[in-house]
C-alpha cells in the first residue's frame, strides 16, 4: 500500500505525539529524579546526586526492594513449575472437565486484583491463621502466585500447541527415553516460551500492589507498596523518582530478552 | 561416485547377515488394532525378509502407516505379536527396539545442527567422540551433503532434509529401517531422483526397508516385495510383478496401474467363464477392421468404437466401448505401429489371450 506524502506526515505526527504521551512523563521522572528542588518544580535549575545517594542508603528502600525480589522470584519459580504442568496436562491429554479446568487456570488473570486480595485474605485470616500459617511472606507469594502462572500457562501452552509432536517420537525412535527426550527435544522446544512467560511472571509480581496489599501482614512492605506510602511523603518524594527511573531501566531489561526470545530468529 | 559407494558401505553396513535362527527380519502374527470402534488394522499375518526391500501399499487410511508404527512401537496393537528378527517386542517402548523411523514430515530437531541430528542417537549410545565424528561424517557423505553439516534444518532444501533424515536413521544401522511416506513431501523430479538413490543406499547398506506408500509406482519401481493393504487387512502380498500381472483381488487389480475389469457375458466369451477378468490397458492392440483376423485359439478379440482419445505423450490412450456396452481402456504406445484410429471409428481391439487373468 502506499500513502501521499501529506498521509506519511501526518501518521508520523499522530505516532510521534503518543509516543510522547507515553514515554514524555517518564523521562520527566528521570529527569525530577536529578531536581535538587524537593517539590519537583519545573523547569529544573539545579541538578544534584543527592537523592541517588539517598534512596541508596534508605534502609526501608533497601528492605523493600529484598522483600520484592524474594517473592517475585519465588513466586516465579512456582509459576513455572505448576504453570508448565498444567500446559501440558491441558494441551497433552483428554480428560473429563478439561475446559473448566482451563477457564479456572486463566481466571485469576481477568479477576480484579482486589477480589483476589480479599478472598486470600479472609482465608489466611479465618482459616489458615488458626492453624498456624498466618499472614505473611507466605502468603503475598501465594497471592502473587495466582497470577504469575497464568503468566507461564499462557506462553508455554501457546507453544506447545505449535510443536511437533513427531520430533518427540523421532527421538525415542533413536533410542531415548522419556526423560531424555524431555530435556533433549521437548524443553528446547519450549524453552524461549518458558523463559518469556517467566519474565512476565516475575515483572507482574514485581509491580504488583493490590494483592499485595491485602496478603502483607503490617510492616512488610514490597518495593511498590514503600513508594506508595513515601509518595506523599515530601522529603520522600525526590528519592521515589530515583526508584522510579531505576525500574524504569530494569525493566527494560526483561522486555528486550523477552523480545529476543519469542522472535523466532530461529525456525 | 565410487568414493560414495564406499562411504556408504562403512557408515552404514549391514548389520549380522548370517542369522543363525534364520528367522524373518519382521514376523507379525494376527495383529489388530482398533482406534475406539474403528479397527485401523484387522487380523495382519505377515513376514518381511532380511535384507528386503519391502512396501506396504495402499490408499490412506487403509492401515500401512497404522503397521508401521506398530512396528516402531508408536502404537501398541490392541491383540497379536510383532517380533523383529524371532524377538517379541509387541510391548517394547520405541527406544527399546532396534529399529529406525525415516518421518513423512522427516522430523529433524530444528534446534540442532545437520551434524548434530545425525549425531543425537550415536550420543545417546554413548559411541565415543571420535568414532561419532567419523560415523557422521561418512553418513554425510552417503547422502552427498558434507558441505551442510553445520546447518540448521531450516536452512535446507526439501530434498536435502529427506536425505539427513535418512542419514540420521541409517547411522545407528539398525535391524529394520522404516520409511513413512518419506518422498511424499517432494516433487515429481526430485521424488524420482530419491528413489534411484534410496534403491542404491538399501542395496549398499543390505538393511530391511520397509517402505509405506500410497503412490503403487512407487511401490512397484522401488520393491522386492509388496504388501497391498485396503481397509486394515492385506489383500495380497508379493513381488511387484506377481501383483501387476497377476492380481489376486478386485482390488488389487485396480489399485495397481489402470485395468480392464471384465465380468459376465463378455467374460465368457472370451474365456468360457463369467468369472472376473483382468486386463491391461497395454496389452490390448488396436486394429483395423479389415486386417486379417488373427489365429482365434491365441488370440482374444472383440469389436468396439472409439469413443475418446487422450494423448499422453509416449502413450495414447483410448476409450473404447464394446457392442454390449462395456467399457475397455486401451494404450498404444506411440510409435511405428501405432493404429491412428480417431473418435467413432470402429475398429478391432486384440491382445495374446494369456492376457487375459482370472481375479
């Protein structure tokens, strides 16, 4: 297809100003991040380090950022895990109730956030707290959990479904059994699809908040949970921005390798 | 091309050919197997040869791929015996059997390399470094691809994939090697090319191929033997010129090549007997009415008009139609004594009566 010249321009224009709308604020965020003023005023007269050198030695910044990296990675690693089996199971074998049981793995995903929260929450305070696992590390991971393996479910199943079956038989064919076939051929076969979803799942947990929210017992806050509460906070606010533009460039991280890994640069 | 005879004879030689037992490579034994209520295979007794270069020929879904993977333990029979080379395997997992599978879609591992897929099940043996390097490398030369060993599969040609699926079968020099439909995939110039050059590997290699096919030129250019299959059971099995000449079934007779099937009067009048006959469009000569009638104890003959003409380049073949109304297709190969009849002439259709085979 082609466009007129006057056409080209004016996509360019209407590209370039949401590109704008989307990417302008965070670089303000970075840019604050530098403001010497603390009530983030603009245009910035003076640039200074001083809130970098904050927000790296804040004690709560520190503890928080530990606490969300814990669950994110153990709430990863049992989306991995679980997520996987459950492709498999779904995408592999005929079993009665096999549909319902999809939906229900898929739901967690299109549930408010907050009903998730809520419901974790009156369970680990009504039920689970009498018997001893109360609310606590635990359970934010299990409520992070939730969604994380739809996460997984989601990449590995789609890939599954794409794979051939018969690379599967021809390996056996050559003498491998079912475990080796499963490392040698299956996992390569899956393996970008696993490591995006699992990407995904981690940076979802990452940012989450509202589960978060109602699964953390008092006092243990997660990364996103602290600037929620230091936001307002005005000798806060400057070393917010700082911890804003550093996810900013960690997350960039995750969505170049998972670009990398599900384009299919290789056949 | 005497290098790659060589080469192919050390990377793939045969494996024991004195069996004392002397027992078939492949013995199968009443087997059946049923899909839910469809019975894919019906009661199979069959028994392929050492060193045979046997075909299991039929239309899809008349079982031969069913067989097959029966035989590489894919699929398990639902009641019957398979043994390989007087060994029961019926109930042995593909990777305990030493057979090898050449895929219809070839199924290389589009994650490895040529040379790593040829190497996957020399690794899995646990055959020491060097010696697989060699294996592999002269298993690439009987396929004449050296030069892809560092490729991926994706970065080869139909063709080329076909023969590094071969090679990767090959290399293990298994007992029997399993072809699915292995040239199906091909165009009609590369498929012929492959099946000079399979025939050439399996009479090198002196290997057990069995070989399912629903194309029966194939089966019958490439075959020691034949089995034919229609609807999961084997209407005839034998070498490829016991079927074409002489058919055992309806089926068969129809299956393989194009033929006249004759029954009823004109039947007996040929031969004394309605039972059903069989003749080939090849055999039959087209003559002109008024050429002398031939000696009538050898030869058949009957009066018919021509009702179309089709030309197929070596061949014509006409459509001639009887006074009775029975349809008899006639070729003529396209040389000196080709008869130039044309659409309506009557004409006198004749062949040797030895032709004529009862089904």
């Amino acid at each position: 297809m082609r466009f007129s010249s006057s056409a080209i321009f004016s996509l360019r224009l209407f590209a370039g100003l949401i590109m704008a709308a989307i990417y302008l604020p965070l670089i303000l965020v970075v840019l604050n991040s530098f403001n010497a003023s603390t009530s983030g005023t603009f245009p910035i007269t003076d640039f200074t380090t001083r809130w970098w050198s904050a927000a790296f030695h804040n004690e709560g910044v520190r503890e928080a950022l530990w606490t969300s990296l814990r669950v994110a990675a153990l709430a990863t690693t049992i989306a991995l895990v679980l997520g996987t089996m459950i492709a498999f199971a779904l995408s592999r074998y005929e079993f009665f109730g096999k549909n319902t049981v999809n939906l229900l793995v898929v739901l967690p995903i299109a549930l408010p956030g907050i009903v998730t929260g809520v419901a974790l929450n009156n369970t680990f305070k009504t039920v689970l707290e009498p018997i001893g696992i109360g609310l606590g590390l635990f359970s934010v991971i299990v409520g992070h959990a939730t969604f994380c393996i739809v996460m997984v479910f989601n990449n590995v199943q789609a890939r599954l479904g794409r794979i051939n079956r018969g690379l599967e038989e021809a390996a056996m064919d050559m003498g491998a059994n079912v475990v080796k076939t499963f490392f040698t051929v299956t996992f390569p076969g899956f393996r970008s699809a696993f490591v995006a979803g699992g990407v995904l799942a981690f940076a979802l947990s990452f940012d989450e908040i509202v589960v978060t929210t109602f699964t953390a017992p008092p006092g243990t806050e997660t990364l996103p949970i602290w600037i929620f509460n230091n936001m307002a906070r005005p000798n806060q606010a400057p070393v917010v921005n700082v911890i804003a533009a550093l996810l900013i460039l960690a997350s960039m991280v995750p969505v170049y390798l998972s670009q990398r890994m599900t384009g299919d640069h290789k056949k | 091309m005497q290098a790659t005879a060589s080469a192919a004879a050390s990377a793939a030689s045969a494996p024991e050919t004195s069996d004392p037992s002397g027992r078939p490579a492949i013995a199968m034994r009443n087997v059946v197997k049923t899909f839910g209520e469809f019975a894919a295979v019906k009661g199979l007794d069959l028994d392929i040869r050492r060193g045979e270069f046997f075909s299991l020929l039929g239309p899809s879904g008349s079982g031969k791929t069913t067989v097959l993977r029966m035989v590489a333990g894919f699929e398990l029979p639902t009641s019957g015996r398979i043994e390989l080379a007087g060994r029961d395997v019926t109930r042995r997992a593909p990777f305990e059997r030493n057979v090898n599978t050449v895929f219809q879609d070839y199924a290389l591992f589009p994650h490895l390399s040529v040379a790593q897929n040829v190497e996957y099940g020399l690794k899995l043996r646990k055959t020491p470094r060097a010696e697989r390097r060699r294996l592999v490398n002269e298993a690439l030369e009987m396929i004449r691809l050296p030069h892809v060993a560092d490729r991926l599969p994706s970065q080869l040609s139909g063709g080329q994939r076909q023969r590094v699926a071969l090679a990767r079968a090959l290399v293990l020099r298994p007992q029997v090697l399993l072809l699915d439909e292995p040239l199906g995939a091909l165009d009609k110039q590369l498929r012929e090319q492959m099946q000079v050059e399979l025939k050439q590997i399996q009479r090198t290699v002196g290997i057990t191929f069995v070989f399912v096919t629903h194309d029966q030129e194939e089966a019958l250019t490439l075959s020691d033997r034949v089995a034919v299959f229609n609807e999961g059971v084997v209407e005839q099995v034998g070498t490829p010129e016991d079927l074409y000449e002489r058919p055992g079934t309806r089926f068969v007779a129809s299956f393989l090549g194009s033929t006249n099937l004759v029954e009823g009067d004109l039947a007996r009048q040929l031969t004394g007997s309605t039972g059903l006959l069989s003749i080939r469009p090849e055999r039959i000569q087209v003559r002109n009415l008024n050429d002398s009638s031939p000696d009538a104890d050898h030869v058949s003959s009957l009066e018919a008009v021509i009702e179309e003409i089709v030309y197929t380049g070596p061949a014509t073949r006409y459509v001639a139609r009887t006074d009775g109304g029975q349809t008899l297709i006639v070729q003529e190969q396209n040389d000196s004594r080709a008869s130039g009849a044309g659409r309506g002439d009557r004409v006198r259709l004749q062949w040797p009566s030895r032709f004529n085979y009862t089904v």
